[in-house]
C-alpha cells in the first residue's frame, strides 16, 4: 500500500511537471489557431482551458516542485516572464480573433503593462517594509518600547506577494476572452479596470504599512538602544552562541543553569533565525547578525564568555579584550571532539570531571592543565534516581545512538553497522521490553545511509506497535494538542511567509518578536507548567507498553532517562550524563574490538556492558541489569560517576557559580576540586572520544 501511494505521488508529480512544461507553448499554439469566425469559440474556450492548467500547474509548483521552479530561474526562465508569456499569447489570441482596433488593442495591452508597474510598486514597498522591520538586533527580555515598533503587516500583505501580485493579471485574462468571444469592448475593459484596481488598492495598503515602519530605517539607533537597556541589567556573564539549526539544543541545555547564576548574565547569539528555537528564559539575549555591529556593540560589564560549541563565529568574541573566554562544551564524552585542538584558543576549558582534565592531558592538544576546571554536569543536578510506577509497566530500553560526525574518523554511530539488527533483537526480546528510540538530533546530515538506516529503524517500530495495545488515556492527545497550541501563543512570534524562516514556510517577524518578549514571571511559570503538563501528557498517551520514536525537541533526552531501566548508546555524553541516574547501560561496540582493548580506549565504557555487532551479548544483558542483585557492575558505575562527573557535593550547580565567582573576582577558582579515581582498567593508552 505504501509503495502504491508513493507510485500514486510520482505520477502526480510528474504530471504537473509535464502540465507546467508544457501549458505556455500550447497557449501560444492556441493564439494561433482562430482565423475565421466558425473557429473562434473553441479556440477561445481551449485558451481558457490551457490557462487555467498554467495557473494551477504554478500553484502545485510552488509547493510540490521547488527543484522544478528553481530549474527553471536557472535557465532565465523566472515566474514574472512565465506569466508575462501569457498576457502575449493572450494578446495574440485578441489579434487573431477580432477585427483589428489598434485603440482598443492598444488600451488593452497598456493596462496589462500597468499591472506590472504595480507589481514593481508593490515589491519595492514591500521590500522597503521588509529591510526597515530587519532591525540589526533580535531581542528578548528587553524593552524596546522607545522604538515604537509597530505590529507586523498582515499576512495578506506579505506573505508570497510576489505570486499574488501577478496573479492580477487573471481578471484581465477573464475579461479578454469574453471580449473575444462576444465582441464586446466592454468585457475586456472592465477585466483590465478590475485587476489595476486591486493593482492600486494593493499598493495603498503597504504603502501605510510602510509609513508606519519608516521611523525604523536607523541602525545605529536601534543598536544604541539596545546597548543602553543592556547596560542597565549590568550582566557580567554572556553565554555565546553561533550554530546550524539542529544545535539549538547545545544552547538551551545551559539556560536552566545560567538563570540560576549568581551573577547577572545574558545570552549572545548570532543567527537571528535560531532566537525562536531557545527555550524560556528570563535572561536578557541579544542576537547580532553581522561582524561591523557586533563590534560597535559595547559589552563593557561582560567579565565571562562562556562557549558551549566551536562555531567559527566564535572569533568575534575571542579577539574582544578585558573577557575571560571559557569553553563548558555540550557534553563530556570520549570523542575526539571534546579534545578539539581549538580549544586552546580559550583562557578557560571547563569539563565534568576529572575525566575531561585527563582526555586533554592525554591528548596533548595544548591545553594546559592549569587552565581545566572541573565543574560538574549542572544540567544533570534534577535528574532523579526512581523510575514511574504504573500497572503493566514493562522494562524500557532506551536506544540512544549518536550521529556520523564530521567524517568517517570520528563515526561512533552503531546505526548503520548495528541499528537495525539491534531494534529487530529488542522488538522480539522475551520477556518482552518497551523500546524508546531517540537518535541525536544531527542524525542523516550529512551521511544518507543513516538516513536510511534511521527510517528502517522507524518503520520497523511502527509495524511492531500496530501489535501494542493503545496508550491507556487516548484523551491524552487532545490535551497535548490544548498544550501545544498554548506553547506556541506564549512564544509571541508573528510569522511572515515570504522570507527564509520557520515552519510552514513561513519567518518570524523579529522586530514584533524583539518588542513582545518582555521578561513575564507568571508567563515563565506557566510556560514551565505547560511543559509539565505536556510531558505527563506524552507518556500518558503512549503508555507503559507502546514502543516510542522520539525525534523532535520533546520530550527531552534527560525526561527519556526517567522512563528507562537500561541505556544502550555509542560512545558518546549520553552515556555519562545517563550515569546519574545509577541504573545499568550498555555500549555499543561497533568495531567488535576486545573488551579489555575498547574498555583502555574509552574509560566511559568501564563500567557498562559491551554489545557487539551481532547482539549475541544482549540476553545476557537484559536478564543482569534486570534482575535483583545481578547487576555486577553496579558498584563500578558508581565510581566511574564520580570520575565522569566529579563528587555528588557540592553539587555541580554550586561548583559552576564558585567557578564563575572565582574568574570575576580574580580568586583562585576550584580548577582541581573534586578529583576521584580512575576506575580499575579504565585508564587508557590512546587518545579519548567525544
């Protein structure tokens, strides 16, 4: 069936394709065919015909056929020429038709020629709008009432206004042809009358929206705006943040950690387009696209930058003298990547435990030990121990693979080696077990066969869970949707389509975002509730039995460990973030290499059970972290969790704002507190892995 409705999808597709191809040289051939009286009305209704498929044709273009669309801008047959291309095939056909009346003719084509000065009109108001709306700076929590922002044009107005402005041509097109068809002046007249019309009306309407967004057009003035309000809150910690789409969660994992801080702190981002993709925060954030603005932007009380990736725009913030640059990363693991040479760049490089100060002195990447500080996993400090009682409940195995990294080197991923084997062995498992899948967000992008790989995975789940009994609160999904829907209120962002952006095509209107973003306790606190509210939700409707695909921002990885018994991961800081939990986790051993050897090369997997390539270890697995009393490794997890993520006290919350404490006041900070001991065995040879 599946592949019927893909055959069914290609056929359609390609059929549009044809008809968009070929409906503009047919209108032409069309035009060309009345000569006498006898053939004009079907030579008019076949136009007609022929230019309803084009208009229709275009429509299922831009939606369906982007690749088709751009094909054809590339050959300079863009979509204004297109429709210009009709108006002449219509003229031809007024030509051929009617007994020649240069006036009428000439009356006529001029009105087509007025729609396009309007569509030129039209365009340069709204590109006008557009630019002075694209203020320098994105914002939130900050007051920009001084600038007297006005709400976002319509939708109407903005969104695809390029399409819609062409589309005036239609009643002149309409009024044509029954001009042609009855003789009578008076259709095509008022055909063209109706469309500059609408033309003109069109153009009023933006062109108060542009009156009203003309007080915008001064850079420097909004950018001292902002500065000034920024001064006033006098942070002296600004975490900074450039990255692709997909790793917004590298920033939203230390908000909750930032805003319980000590000391004022903001957030300093540079991709306006990833401002809606941050979670609720109180703190100020400021996001500056461009170089030359974030320079003229004064950050005079910024005493601590802290980096939770190696961006390449991280350089406009590392050249700024008079600020401590700290380096806390996105997660602590044995890839290469938590050892990136790059991070000599950085006064400061803050990692877990003693583990992270051991992968670098390991590595040899330049980093001096004196610059390390073990600062805990603060993120990790709410993580509870107890698993959800519920009736039925069955033991859940979270599979949390890792993504393909940058290049074959450094792929720890056991998707496309293992993945499937390992989902089908746990699907079929006896006594059976729930499954929750959730791979990392960057999965598939760059390698397309784990792509593939991941909607196998995906598929075979689903045909699995057609077997499951239903979620055991089916009301549950209309009260997700309430909760969403409300989410998605309480974020403020006016859309406009039209411009790169978000979801449904559509891109935030920043400006209105920037102006309604105030700092809102009870919105905060309600937002955290909702998010409450939405997770109790989520596991309600799935249940305790139903296998689980989780992919999107919710729910989070850390709510996922509060549903499972066992984690099996790659090498990765799911693993060590998963260890706060206490509870047993397995490795994946994509390399099928020795266990004393894998174990030297990745302390992490010191106190885990290793899975090879074929899954022969998982039985054996499930029934010892099941059973009472037989998990042997129990007692080793808890020493390795003191060497990955430091000592339980004080706690790591504390530990960071000591940290930061220390860097502003010029102290000696805890750099070296909480050392452990490595775990027996777990010291390795080689260099480590993130």
């Amino acid at each position: 069936m599946q592949l019927g409705r893909r055959h069914i999808s290609r056929l359609v597709t390609r059929s549009a394709a044809t008809c968009l191809l070929a409906s503009y040289p047919l209108l032409i051939v069309v035009a060309l065919l009345p000569g006498r009286p006898p053939a004009r009305p079907l030579a008019c209704w076949l136009f007609a015909a022929v230019a309803l498929v084009s208009y229709l044709a275009e429509a299922f273009a831009a939606r369906r056929l982007p690749f088709l669309s751009h094909l054809l801008t590339g050959v300079q047959v863009q979509l204004p020429l297109r429709f210009a291309f009709r108006e002449l095939a219509l003229i031809i056909l007024l030509i051929r038709a009617l007994p020649p009346d240069p006036a009428r003719l000439g009356l006529f084509a001029g009105g087509l020629l007025g729609l396009h000065v309007l569509r030129g009109v039209y365009g340069a108001l709204v590109v006008y709008v557009s630019r002075h709306r694209k203020m320098p700076v994105v914002t939130r929590n900050i007051d920009l009432s001084e600038l007297r922002i006005p709400d976002a044009p319509p939708r109407l107005l903005i969104a695809d206004h390029c399409r819609k402005m062409l589309h005036l041509d239609v009643a002149p097109l309409a009024g044509g042809l029954a001009w042609a068809l009855t003789g009578d002046y008076v259709w095509g007249l008022a055909g063209v009358a109706l469309g500059l019309a609408v033309g003109l009306a069109g153009c009023a309407l933006i062109a108060v929206q542009a009156r009203r967004n003309a007080h915008l057009g001064s850079p420097a003035q909004v950018l001292e705006t902002v500065s000034r309000q920024l001064r006033e809150r006098r942070p002296e910690v600004v975490l900074y943040f450039a990255g692709s789409r997909n790793s917004a969660y590298q920033l939203n994992m230390w908000l909750t950690t930032l805003g319980r801080l000590d000391r004022p702190a903001a957030i300093l981002m540079r991709q306006r387009w990833m401002v809606p993709m941050l979670g609720p925060t109180s703190l100020p954030v400021v996001c500056i696209d461009t170089m030359p603005d974030l320079a003229r932007f004064a950050l005079t009380t910024v005493r601590v930058a802290l980096f939770s990736n190696n961006s390449a725009k991280n350089l406009h913030v590392l050249r700024m003298p008079g600020i401590t640059q700290v380096f806390i990363n996105h997660g602590d693991s044995d890839k290469p990547a938590s050892v990136n040479p790059f991070a000599k760049a950085y006064d400061r490089v803050w990692v877990a435990g003693p583990a992270g100060r051991d992968r670098y002195r390991r590595a040899g990447v330049g980093v001096r030990d004196e610059d390390i500080t073990e600062v805990g996993r603060p993120q990790l400090e709410d993580i509870s121990a107890d698993l959800p009682a519920a009736p039925g409940r069955l033991r859940t195995v979270l599979y949390a693979p890792t993504w393909e990294g940058w290049g074959e080197e450094v792929a720890n991923t056991s998707l496309a080696k293992m993945g499937l084997r390992l989902v089908t062995a746990l699907l079929q498992c006896d006594p059976q077990v729930r499954l929750i899948y959730k791979p990392h967000p960057l999965t598939g992008g760059r390698a397309a066969r784990l792509r593939r790989a991941h909607q196998a995975i995906v598929a075979r789940i689903e045909a699995a869970n057609r077997a499951r009994p239903a979620g055991p609160d089916p009301q549950a999904a209309g009260e997700l949707r309430r909760i969403e829907a409300r989410l998605r209120e309480l974020t403020g962002d006016g859309q406009i389509p039209d411009s790169p952006g978000t979801r449904g095509g559509g891109a935030t209107d920043y400006a209105m975002l920037s102006r309604d973003s105030m700092a809102d306790p009870a919105r905060d606190a309600e937002w955290q509730r909702l998010l409450r509210d939405w997770e109790d939700a989520y596991w309600r409707l799935h249940g305790s039995q139903r296998h689980l695909v989780v992919t999107g921002p919710r729910p989070a990885l850390y709510d996922c460990f509060s549903q499972a018994d066992l984690l099996i991961t790659d090498v990765s800081s799911v693993l060590a973030d998963f260890l706060a939990t206490g509870r047993p986790y397995a490795i994946t051993n994509i390399d099928d290499r020795p266990a004393g050897e894998f174990r030297q090369e990745y302390p992490t997997a010191a106190a885990g059970y290793l899975l090879g390539t074929r899954c022969a270890e998982l039985p054996e697995i499930l029934a010892q972290a099941g059973l009472a009393g037989a998990d042997r490794l129990a007692a080793a997890r808890q020493e390795l969790r003191h060497y990955l993520l430091g000592p339980d006290t004080p706690g790591p919350q504390a530990r960071f704002n000591a940290a930061i404490a220390a860097l502003i006041e010029g102290g000696s900070g805890p750099a070296g507190a909480g050392a452990a001991t490595i775990p027996a065995g777990a010291t390795p040879a080689g260099g480590g892995r993130r």
